[in-house]
C-alpha cells in the first residue's frame, strides 16, 4: 500500500508531517521578509553623511550641506545630517543667549548673471520645535558677496520685526523692532516685510507675513522686484543656500528638511 495516500488509518501521520513542512517552510519564507524589510527600512534611514565638525562640507547630487557653526565659543554642539539630495536634519543644543550660533545650511549653486536666468525656484517642506530663537530662511548671495538676501519662511519672532529674533535692520524703533523699508509686498508666491541693513555687505530681509514650512518660492520673481527698486543691478546670481539660523536652542531641539530642493533653467 502507498502510505502517502489519504484513504486510511496508516496516511494520517505522513499528512501531518506535510502539513508540518509546509508550515514550517511558510514561517521561514515570512521571517525571511520580515528581516529583509527591516534591514531595507534600517538602510533608507541611515545617513549618507554626518558631522559635528563647526565648518564640515559634504556635496552629492549638485547639492552641498554645511553645519556653519559660526558663533565662536559661544556656541554649542550640534550634528548635521544627510540622508537624500533633498532630505537633511540638524540636531542643535545651542544657549539661550543673544546673538546667531550657526547656520546649518544645503546649498545650490546658480552661477549666472540674472539677466540669463529664465527660471528659479526654491521647494521646502520641514519639521520645526515650537521653542528657542531661530529663523528658517534662503540665504541668497550674489557671486561677489557685495548683495545677501535672505527669505524667511519661518520663525520664532514676528514678521513685524520684532520678537527674539530679528532681521538685520538700518533701523530700530525704540521697542528694538526693526523697522521695514517695504511692507506686505506680494512676490514670489507670498507676502512679505522687507528690511535692509549691513553686516559688511548689504543685507536684504524679506519675513513672510505669515509663517509656514512648506511651499515654493519663485525666487526669480523676487530678484527681478529688488532689482526693480534699485537695490542692485544684473548681478551674477551665486549660492541658494537654504537652513536654519539658530540663535537659541537650549537643552537640544530638532530641524528636519524634507524634499528640500532649488531649481534653474
């Protein structure tokens, strides 16, 4: 009699060790995947690049990251980290005291005079703590470093100018608040207050009337305003950085940047 037929007495254990293996070789073949969609979503969170250094540059995809720590001794620790060309966080533990501790930054250079620019937009979508002092912005430079525009988008002040952090002004009212050359101007895709002043180069500030952490800014658009208004002329258009300046993060606070990117024709 073949014993592996299922017509009597003697069949019944040769099916239970069938059913056995099967399930034995179903249990593998799940924990197998289990494993392997663990060490996928391990390997997608790992960073392409991590540093504390003050100073310390990475560049991939046509993108550079810096963890610009530039506030002296005064300033605490802090690690950038990079995960994709358009995903990056900084984690930042910095005192609550007056004045910029760093500018952890991705950047993108243009490289060409204004006038030959047909496009350029700026794409930001981000996580931000409720506390400290910090402004998230694009740090726009022209190539000679004589013009730094700055767009915020987010911040821990008020777009009037004042608040615990402020754009940098030619003038204050006697609360402190800067004081804006322009208010409420639509470009760009927002409103704005704008401010201008000097650190060693000319400083132009604009602050979104209303905050937000996600959006697209033809940047374009707002370069060709400022030059409409004489603030400069055809300038060689430079680096588009976009970060975080943090003045205040005490006790440690995190930035995520997710599908940050900038982009030109």
């Amino acid at each position: 009699m073949d014993s592996t037929r299922i017509n009597g007495i003697g069949s019944l254990p040769s099916l239970a060790r069938y059913v056995d293996r099967q399930d034995d070789d179903l249990f593998r073949q799940a924990l197998k995947q289990a494993r392997s969609s663990t060490v996928a979503l391990v390997s997608a969170n790992a960073p392409i690049w991590r540093s504390s250094a003050p100073y310390e540059d990475f560049s991939h995809g046509g993108y550079s990251w810096n963890n610009d720590i530039w506030g002296g001794k005064g300033a605490g620790p802090q690690t950038i980290s990079v995960y994709a060309d358009n995903q990056w966080s900084v984690w930042s533990n910095q005192p609550n005291t007056g004045g910029i501790k760093s500018y952890p930054h991705q950047a993108f250079n243009v490289g060409k005079p204004l006038s030959s620019i047909k496009t350029l937009t700026g794409s930001f979508n981000q996580d931000v703590p409720s506390g400290g002092a910090w402004d998230t912005a694009y740090d726009i430079w022209d190539s000679s470093h004589q013009n730094e525009i700055m767009l915020w988008t987010n911040h821990t002040g008020n777009p009037d100018g004042s608040g615990n952090v402020k754009p940098i002004s030619s003038q204050y009212d006697p609360s402190g608040a800067a004081i804006p050359v322009f208010s409420n101007v639509n470009v760009g895709g927002a409103n704005w207050n704008v401010f201008e002043g000097s650190n060693g180069q000319r400083v132009i500030s604009l602050v979104r009337t209303s905050k937000t952490d996600s959006g697209t800014v033809d940047i374009k658009a707002v370069l060709e305003w400022l030059k409409s208004k004489g603030c400069f002329g055809d300038i060689s258009v430079g680096s588009i950085q976009y970060g975080v300046e943090i003045t205040g993060s005490p006790g440690g606070a995190n930035f995520n940047f997710k599908n940050c990117s900038v982009t030109s024709t």
